[in-house]
C-alpha cells in the first residue's frame, strides 16, 4: 500500500504535464528571479527550445541562445516587472510570426504570486492566441462604410453558432447567397436548413467537434434558401472555446463556447463533378449505364442476392439486323434508333433494375429479386415491345430482338460468368430465328 501511495503524486504529474502539454496555448511558469520553472510544449517549439536545458534560465539568457527571438524575450522580461509592480493579473497583447507563417496576436495574463513576506514567489503567464479575435476587433474599427460594403458583398457566409447548434451571427452575405436576411435565421437551429439526406452527416459532425473539442471540421453539404430549393455548400467548421473554456465543457460533455461557421458555394463544382460521373459511368448516347456502372451495380446485387438467398436475371439482348439500318439510313438515324430503344425499354422496367448499354446495339438487363418464371415474363414483354414500329420523323422502322437469359445462382454466381452465360444465350435464340427467348443451357429460343 506505502509503494502505491508514493506512485500516485507521479503518475498524477505524468498525466499533468501530458494535459498541460495538449493545451495549444502557451503556458509559463517562472521563479521570482524570472527563471523558468514550466513549459509547455507549444512554448517550446514555437520558440525552438528543444535541445536547450531551460529550466532555470532567464529570458535574457534564453535570447542570447536563441538570438531570432532575442526582442520576444526581452519583451517578456519587461512586461513580467510590470506585472510584479502591478500586483495583480496584467493582461497585456503581443503580436510574433507564428509557426504558421503569418503574423499572430496573443493575448497574455500574467498573475503573480508573492509569498508570506510579500517577497516574489512564482508568475503564471497564460498566451492566448486572439489572431481571429483581433482581425475581428480591426474590422469593426475600420469605417462603418467599408465595413459594410466588405460584409455585404463577400461571397462567403460567415457565421457563429451556439453549443446547442442555433444561428448566433451570420454575415450579411447570407441574403445573395440563400435569400434570407441575417437576422431572420438569428436564435433558428441551422439543421433546419440542411437538406434531410445531409442531416447525418451534420449531426456527425457537431458530435465529432464535441468530442474532440480543438478540431476542425469540414463538410459538403446542401442548405435550402428561400425558394424552396437547395445549393451545395462547404462548411468549415471550427470551435472558438478557450482552453479554460474547453476544460470546462468536456464537463458537461460539450467542448466548445461558439463555433465559427464558414460556407462557400460549390453548386458549380458539384454540377461539373456530376457531369464527370456521367462521362465515367453513363453511355453518352442513350444516358443509361455504361459497362463500368453495370459491372459495379451487378457486384452489389450479387453481394443482396448472396445475403438474401434471392435470385436474380441477366437478360442480354440486341436489335436484330441492326447493320443493315444503319448502312441504308445513315448513323444518325441507327444512333436515334438506339436512344428510343434505349427509352422503350426503360418503360418496361421497375425502379430497382438496371439497364446498361455495353456496346453498339447490345443492351443488358438486370432483374433483382425474381424467378426463372419472372425473368421470362418480362422478356416476353420486352420481346413483344421492341417488335412495334419506331417512328423517327417521317421515316417508320420495324426490327426484332432477341433476348438471352442467366439466372443466379442457377446459371452462374459471379458477375463475369452470369454475362457470359446471358450472351451465349442470346446467340442460342438468334440461331433458333428472331424475336426469340432463350435461357443459359437451352439448344434452342422459343418466341
């Protein structure tokens, strides 16, 4: 019990130091004399003091060593006697080039301590980064005019929401954007402008903020404006929470006071991005799926089928004679010819199948969830549709199909074997005459 009880003070510092040292703002604790007594490791690395011993140096002493920051160190020498000669917390801003390259503001409390006699004991500094906060503080000194004109004509939404997820500020750039005035959504749950299917994603993300509390989150999603339609938009989402703060609300099981909001409008890009899909996954003649989406629907039909002990079809089928239409009309009339094929067949269809062009005129079908009996119904139906006339302008077409038949899991149990089998069976119906049915295995079609 003794050897336990002298483990715990530290084992209690170890988990200290790790705590202290996730603190992403600086933390400093030094002696009466100025010495270094803590630091955490944001201070150590902005001011690159890894391989220096500086417990108990001074700043002037560290600014001789690290001569790039010798006007920082003095800095922090003159204002820790102002703190002493004030006697209380003094807070105090300073500005430096950060690790990220840009020029960065801190806010520091430096509180001394005096002992008994009232002789200097210890100073805690604590640096903020306030960088956000003070741009902030600069806008809103500059002239009310370019101050509105800039807000009122970015291009961006910024905003600021609460910890339960409500509209606290929003910039006026919200009423080109989506429609509405900045102070008609001020108190509303933004949720309520997330398109439903996105509601998860969000409610993922407010929960991943509030777990990890310091991060940054960042998500595509679509916000309804005021006519009733939705726009695509990236949001940014980052937390505002001091680190007391952030101590605090992990409490209470949340870990941020705001969080700052940013929307940029990627309606275009996601147009363009969905222009792209087609071009990878849709025949650019007929608008249906290609051989690549077909391949790839068919993996996860054969993945349900497996898992639902449910069959499905495969129906190959071509137009008869397709050859001699378009050497006597022309390519433009066979292309035309292919797009209505395309279209009657897709009225024939229910939701959940698929029809993909695979080449030329060959077509294939995939019938989920039905019986051989099923499979050859509808490509009777199919049959009996692609034999009625095709009117393209004044010109009237007749031609036949012929339609091959697999089964799963009868005719084969993955993707490749399934098309395969459908194709030597639709070349059993064409041997047999045209406008024929014919399934995997069979000699011969029958009408």
């Amino acid at each position: 019990m003794e050897s336990s009880r002298t483990a715990c003070p530290a084992l209690q510092a170890d988990q200290l130091r790790h705590l202290v040292d996730a603190i992403q703002e600086f933390i400093v604790l030094k002696d009466g004399q100025g010495r270094w007594l803590v630091a955490n490791q944001a201070v150590i690395d902005v001011h690159e003091l890894h391989d220096i011993a500086y417990l108990g140096m001074t700043d002037l002493e560290l600014g001789e060593l690290r001569p790039q920051f010798r006007a920082i160190f003095e800095y922090n020498a003159r204002t820790d006697e102002d703190a002493w000669r004030h006697g209380a917390s003094l807070i105090i801003r300073k500005s430096f080039l950060g690790l990220d390259g840009r020029i960065n503001t801190w806010e520091v409390v430096k509180t001394p301590h005096f002992d008994a006699q009232g002789q200097r004991h210890q100073l805690v500094i604590v640096s903020r980064n306030i960088t956000d906060q003070q741009l902030a503080e600069d806008a809103l000194r500059a002239s009310e005019a370019k101050y509105r004109l800039i807000a009122e004509n970015m291009s961006d939404i910024i905003g600021l929401l609460t910890a339960d997820g409500k509209v606290d500020y929003v910039s006026p750039s919200i009423e080109h954007q989506l429609g509405y005035r900045s102070e008609m959504l001020l108190g509303r749950a933004l949720v309520d402008y997330v398109h439903p299917l996105d509601s998860d994603p969000w409610a993922e993300a407010l929960q991943a903020l509030a777990q990890e509390g310091h991060s940054r989150h960042i998500l595509e999603c679509r916000l309804l404006t005021h006519r009733g339609w939705y726009r695509w938009y990236e949001l940014t989402l980052t937390p505002t929470a001091s680190a007391i703060a952030i101590a605090i609300a992990i409490a209470n099981n949340n870990s941020w006071d705001q969080l700052l909001l940013s929307c940029r409008d990627i309606t275009e890009r996601k147009r363009y991005d969905e222009q792209l899909q087609a071009l990878a996954y849709r025949d650019p003649l007929t608008n249906v799926a290609n051989r690549r989406l077909l391949l790839e629907r068919m993996g996860e039909v054969l993945q349900h089928a497996t898992r639902s002990t449910k069959a499905f079809a495969v129906l190959y089928l071509d137009l008869d004679k397709f050859k001699p239409i378009n050497d006597t009309h022309g390519h433009d009339i066979g292309d035309r010819l292919l797009i209505a094929l395309a279209k009657r067949i897709d009225t024939l269809l229910r939701p959940i199948d698929l029809l993909a062009r695979i080449g030329g005129d060959e077509f294939v079908v995939v019938l989920r969830d039905v019986s051989a009996s099923q499979a050859e119904d509808a490509a009777r139906r199919l049959c009996d549709a692609l034999q009625q006339p095709w009117m393209l302008d004044d010109l009237s077409l007749r031609t036949t199909s012929s339609i091959g038949i697999a089964l799963y899991p009868d005719h084969g149990d993955s993707v490749h074997a399934l098309l395969l089998h459908a194709d030597q069976a639709l070349y059993s119906a064409k041997r047999s005459g045209r406008a024929r049915i014919a399934f995997h295995g069979s000699e011969s079609g029958f009408p």
